[in-house]
C-alpha cells in the first residue's frame, strides 16, 4: 500500500497561485483559485515522483477566463486523454467540498491536505465518481487506488476535444494556415449586415445596430465613454440574446482574434473528401456565464466569389447517432450554418454530405 507522499510547495508554486488569484475579481474567487492551484500542483509533483505524466498547459484550470467562471482545480493526463480533479481541504476538513460543476467528465478526484503556511501538501484520498458536494473522508480510497485508475487502459475519445481549444490547443488538422484564416475573416465580414450609409463610422454603426437588436422591451444604446471594442465585449457579455452575443463575438474576431473574450474559431479543408469540391467547416465555440458553451457550425466555399454547390448538407449528430440538425444548401448560398448550446462533456457528431461523398468529425464539448 502506497502511503501519503508530502510534497513540499515551493515558492515558485505560491507565485504562480498568487499571479492567478490576483486576476480574480473578488476575494472569496481569488482565495478559492490560490488554494486551487496550489492543490493542482502538489498533485502534478506527485504524479511525476509516480511516473506519470501531466500537462498544465491543457487543463482548464491554467486558464484565466474559465478560472473566472468556474470552480474548477483539474490536471490533464495525457495518456488517458482525461481529467484528474485537484481538491485541497485543510487539515481540520472533516469532509471534501466539490462544486456540482466538476461532477463529470472526471478520471477521479484527488484530496490534497494542505497545510496553512503553505509549505507543503499531500494527496490523503481519491475516488473515482462523486454525487455529492460534500464528501466525508470515510470515503477516501488510497494511493493505490489512484495509481490503478491512471495505469489502466485509455478509452477511446472523440476525435476533437473542443474544450482544448479553448487553451489554443487544437487537433493538428485543426490548425488552419496563414491563408485559410484570413479567408475567415473575409468570409466573416460579407456575412456582417450591409454596410452603414456613407459618412458615418462603419464599426460603430454596427455596433449601435447590435445594441438596438437586443431581444428586450428597452432600447439599448452603446455607452458614450466606451469605444467600439470594448462595447462589443461588454455586450457579449451582458446580452441575454445569445444570436447577438454571436454576432458581436464574431465582430470582435474580425478586429482582435486574440481579444479573450472572443470566441475560439478554427477551420478543416473538405476538398479532399467532397470530390474536389474547395469548402471549408469552420467550428466557433464562446463560453456562456453559466458554463455552457455557444457552438457555431458553418460551411462556406474556399473560392472568393463562389457560391456553395447546391445540396451540399451540413448535419449534426447527437451522442447516440440521432439526428437534431440538419441543413441544406440552395442555389446561390453563399454559407450554411446552425449554432446551438452545449454542456460540458456534450457529444456531438458533424456530418457534410454532397451526393455520394460526405465527411464526419466526431467532437466533445
């Protein structure tokens, strides 16, 4: 039987915890992402003495925006392709708070004592599943239980891991090229509504369009004191319309792909599986205040000035193989797209027929 390994918190581990809680926007948020980070790193430093690798780059923790909207302390395990959750509890803890929004989508969940000086931690328990916030140290199982979860055999995964993108991680044919990407944004501008009348601002006509757009009783003007960027953003989000909040999102992309508050867009060629055919699947996902994620599926022709080939079908899959989506292509389109709301650990399927030959992608939320 393994027994519980102390691991010693170095200075470097309370810099980064404290760089972290410092972006928080209030006190509780920025104690609770400390003691977070400190309990994903005391695991990793484990793990490693373990012989198992970790990658912090690729858990949702080490990202600032998710850090603002969830609780959430998990570490990446590349060979099983999943997350370990990381829960620090004080010494005195008689039982292990964790958040409803971590129930799922988890390899197991680590308990890390952490001692109040922060100068060292240890692992005191895992399980494997959890139903419940509170989780009474009864139910701990050892070290050797978590060393059994993480050596067994890897499931398989969809083939897209959409929550990576959101740390820019993307599937290596994920990755649009220089070119392809500035297509995108071309194809971005013409699907925009028509351009303002001639001497006023085009961008903030556009944006006051947004505001006035909202679905609410109240017409709603763009603050005087913001610029047209930072009226986009503080529309995506404040709206309650999520069409809008796409379009804004979308408008931000256009001017700052790098803003963090835009939505993560990436693109696949389909020539080679659609006979020849030059069209592009770009896949968009924006995270929502309450955790769910905004999709947007859209094809459109990779040739300037070319419409989509009419019949082209865009469909969409749900985890056990029914349809819930399903779009076509008519004379003179010059895209086809659907957008809906997913949960974190959704499955989905994506599915681009044109006569005899089709595509399929395979993705989770």
């Amino acid at each position: 039987m393994i027994e519980p390994i102390k691991i010693l918190i170095t200075a470097s581990d309370r810099q980064q915890a404290y760089h972290f809680a410092q972006q928080q926007p209030t006190q509780a948020r920025s104690q609770q992402v400390y003691r977070n980070t400190l309990a994903v790193l005391v695991t990793q430093r484990c793990l490693q003495l373990l012989g198992i690798d970790t990658d912090l780059a690729a858990s949702h923790c080490w990202n600032p925006l998710e850090q603002q909207l969830e609780n959430i302390a998990d570490l990446y395990i590349p060979s099983l392709q999943g997350f370990l959750e990381c829960r620090a509890l004080h010494e005195s803890d008689r039982k292990c708070h964790i958040p409803p929004e971590v129930w799922t989508e988890r390899l197991g969940y680590v308990m890390i004592e952490l001692d109040e000086p922060y100068q060292e931690g240890q692992i005191v328990g895992f399980v494997e599943s959890v139903s419940v916030s509170e989780l009474p140290r009864s139910y701990f199982q050892s070290l050797d239980v978590l060393l059994e979860c993480l050596t067994s055999e890897p499931q398989p995964e969809p083939t897209v891991q959409l929550s990576h993108w959101l740390k820019r991680t993307f599937e290596s044919d994920w990755q649009p090229p220089k070119d392809l990407l500035n297509m995108m944004k071309e194809s971005f501008v013409r699907f925009c509504d028509p351009q303002p009348q001639r001497g006023d601002d085009p961008l903030r006509q556009q944006v006051e369009q947004l505001y006035r757009r909202q679905s609410s009783n109240l017409v709603q003007n763009v603050p005087l004191h913001l610029n047209p960027q930072e009226a986009l953003v503080n529309l995506i989000q404040t709206t309650r319309d999520d069409e809008i909040r796409w379009q804004s999102a979308e408008l931000l992309w256009e001017l700052n792909p790098q803003h963090p508050v835009c939505p993560v867009i990436s693109a696949k060629d389909l020539g080679i599986y659609l006979i020849g055919h030059p069209v592009v699947l770009i896949v968009g996902i924006l995270p929502k205040s309450d955790g769910r994620m905004l999709i947007l599926l859209r094809v459109y022709p990779l040739e300037k000035m070319s419409p989509l080939p009419p019949g082209l079908r865009l469909i969409g899959l749900d985890e056990t193989g029914n349809l819930f989506f399903e779009v076509e292509s008519r004379q003179q389109d010059d895209y086809i797209q659907f957008k809906f709301t997913a949960d974190r650990g959704d499955r989905f399927s994506v599915r681009v027929v044109l006569h005899d030959a089709s595509f399929t992608e395979d993705f989770m939320v």
